[in-house]
C-alpha cells in the first residue's frame, strides 16, 4: 500500500517521512486513529516503506561493489509523494505490495481455526491478505465477519504472543528491518505483558507498527512504551473527493456522503452502499404520524423499520441525526455559513431541514439527538427493534409536543 491509496491525512504522512529522513524513528510506534480514519492503511504504507530501506545504522563497514567503489548512501524522499515513487522502483516492491514480504508480520484479532489449536494470526494469513485488499478501512466487526467468526469474540492471545516473540528473534531475510504490524492492541489481555521486555528492548532493527482506535483500552505498560501518532478524523474535504475520485462517486452524493459521514470514510462507503435506500420519504412520514398522533401510520412505519436490517436501522438513525446538526447550522450561522449549508443539501432536504427550525428548538433537537444515538447503540446490541422504535417515537412525541424528554 502507498501513501496516495491513503485518503487525506497529509501532514500525518509528512511527518512519518520526515521522522525517517531525520533519523528520529523510534523502535515502537502506536497509531492511534477512530474507526474510519485511516490508521491501519497508514501503518501499512509506513510498513512497506521502512521495510525497503537498507539498514544505514549498522556498525559494519559499507559494502563495496564488484569493482571495489563503495555503495552509494541511500537518499531518503522528503515527501510522501517522493516516498511513493521511490517505493516503487524497489526490487521488493511487489512482495510488500501484495503482503508476502518475509520480514513484515502481521497480528490481529482471531478466534480458533480448528477445534484443539490455539487461534493464532498466521492461520488467518491469506483471509488478511484479501481483508486488506478489499476492506482497508474495515474495523473489527467487518475482519471478523470476514472470517466468519460468526458470534465468536475475536482475542489476541498469549500463545499469538509466543509467536510474535518467535518470529522477531529470527533475523531478517531482505529486509534492514524485522516489522510488526499489530492490529487492535486492545485485544491484548494480560497476555499482553509478555511483549514488555521486547518492546522496551528489542533486537536491533526491530519496528514494532501498533493500530488502535480506544487509547484507554490498552494497557497501560504497553502505551508507555510507544511512540504516540495521533490520526485525527479525515477532512471532510478529503473524503469528498476520495468518493469522487476512487469510488466514482457524483460530486453532489459525494458532498452529502462526506458530511454525514464526519471524517469516518468506512462510514462514507457504508452510507454508499445503501444509497439507494429513500431514508427521507420514510422520516418524513415517521415524523409527521408521530406528532400528529396517527397510530395506525406510525405503526406502519415502524413495521417498515424494522424490517430494514440492523445495519440499515442504524444508518437511518444516523440520517436523521445528521439532519438535526445541519437544523442546527441553519439556526445558529449567519446568511453566508447558512448558504453554504444549504449547497449541502439535496431538494427534498432543503425543504425539510428548515422545517425542523418550525417545530424544535435547539435544546428540543440536541435532546432528540441523544436519543437517537442510544437507539443507534441498543440495535448493535440486538435490542427488540419494534419495541425500540415504540419507544422512540414516545419521546419524539414528548420533546417535540411538551418539551421533555421521558423514560420509556
């Protein structure tokens, strides 16, 4: 994977370039990034990057050539651009690009392959391999239905542990540097403590890349042997134009996508997904039979909820959600911010979202959000469907009609 196949971030790959120009490379790095904003496609690119270059920091004298002239000094790229192209024309290239690079590792969440066996990440290898290629923004829901783990808890275990210390005592074969790459250290139990004493003192040219999402889910010996990079959400800029440009994506179903989806481009290709679906039409008729009181219509759109699956559930709820924050826009910026907003929009939505404004205030908005969000998070729980959006249109009712929001 290259730098570009990395949507945004820029001043993130700059910085991991410099830090390899300067020689201020640490021997344990901890990208941390939310779902969605590219963290394990950049450990990847920074990966097959440092894994092409020779080992300059070896104490041994350079190596002359047939005729005796010494070996030139490798010259680093400055940019990640520079990197890419560099990258490329190096005789290992394709072993990184396609994952079979012998002095790259790989260790992530699992479960057990066969009945008796310890679940360990090289049995999962190949699946990786595709994983990768198909889904790099995927999170652990998406790699565990990849392998079918079915409703099995995916565990980095202590004998994935064993293996990992097996595998970096080897020298390297190609490479200047022995990588691992290890995915969702938050799966680490205390299992994780055998890694320590690598960690903090590793054979030499030994880099280990770790990726997570929940900083306070790691533990923390570990964390405080890791060189902290922070991926922050991408830029709504950035995942327009990635829609547009690797997803073939029309520039106005981009700009809607990238704004609902707030940085998260898993988010933006789940949302694509389901574009077809006419989330609009079925809230408005939602909306207009719960606060006017039509049981039998509110029923049957309830009834038509709930038999949009989980995953489409929650991205309706995230719709409308969504809508609520750009009310919210509409309400608190001045003409020319309103404007823009406005652009945003498609038709139908430009002539909902306002009416909104009619009938909420902001507080009313803000207190329905965060009902919408807790609904959000009972369906991935496997919550009734049927009962959760009774429920929910109960206290749609009461924000909306008397302004208070109630238990149900």
């Amino acid at each position: 994977m290259l730098f570009k196949d990395v949507v945004g971030q820029r001043e993130v790959k700059q910085h991991l370039v410099e830090m390899v120009q300067h020689n201020r490379l640490s021997h344990a790095l901890l990208f941390l990034g939310k779902e969605g904003s590219g963290a394990l496609p950049l450990a990847m690119a920074f990966a097959q990057y440092i894994s092409l270059i020779p080992n300059q920091n070896s104490t041994a004298p350079a190596e002359a050539s047939l005729f005796g002239e010494a070996v030139p000094e490798v010259k680093l790229p400055d940019t990640p651009e520079a990197a890419d192209a560099w990258m490329q024309q190096q005789a290992a290239f394709s072993k990184t690009e396609n994952l079979v690079h012998p002095d790259i590792h790989f260790s992530y969440p699992v479960v057990t392959k066969k009945a008796g066996t310890p679940p360990l990440s090289a049995d999962y290898i190949t699946e990786w391999r595709e994983f990768i290629k198909q889904y790099p923004y995927g999170n652990v829901y998406d790699w565990l239905q990849f392998i079918e783990a079915e409703n099995k808890q995916g565990n980095i275990t202590a004998q994935e542990c064993n293996d990992i210390l097996r595998k970096l005592s080897l020298k390297s074969f190609e490479s200047g540097y022995k990588i691992l790459v290890l995915w969702m250290p938050e799966y680490l139990g205390k299992e994780g403590n055998k890694l320590l004493k690598l960690i903090e003192e590793p054979p030499a040219e030994t880099l280990f890349i770790l990726v997570a999402e929940n900083e306070e889910s790691i533990l923390s010996t570990i964390l405080s042997r890791c060189q902290l990079v922070r991926i922050p959400v991408i830029n709504t800029e950035d995942v327009e134009e990635a829609l547009v440009h690797k997803a073939k994506v029309q520039a106005d179903q981009a700009r809607q996508i990238a704004n609902i989806s707030q940085g998260n481009y898993r988010e933006a290709l789940h949302i694509l997904q389901h574009a077809d679906e006419d989330y609009s039409s079925l809230l408005r008729e939602w909306l207009n039979a719960t606060l006017k009181n039509a049981t039998i219509t509110q029923i049957k759109c309830i009834e038509e909820m709930a038999r949009l699956g989980r995953e489409n559930q929650k991205q309706f709820l995230r719709y409308f959600t969504h809508l609520l924050e750009l009310a919210i826009r509409l309400q608190v910026l001045h003409e020319e911010g309103r404007q823009q907003v406005l652009n945003t929009l498609s038709d139908s939505e430009r002539d909902f979202v306002p009416r909104l404004n009619k009938v909420m205030s902001i507080e009313q908005k803000q207190a329905l959000a965060e009902e919408l969000d807790k609904a959000a998070y009972y369906i991935e729980r496997n919550a009734n469907v049927k009962i959760l959006f009774h429920a929910l249109s109960i206290k749609l009712f009461h924000i909306v009609r008397n302004n208070v929001v109630v238990s149900v």
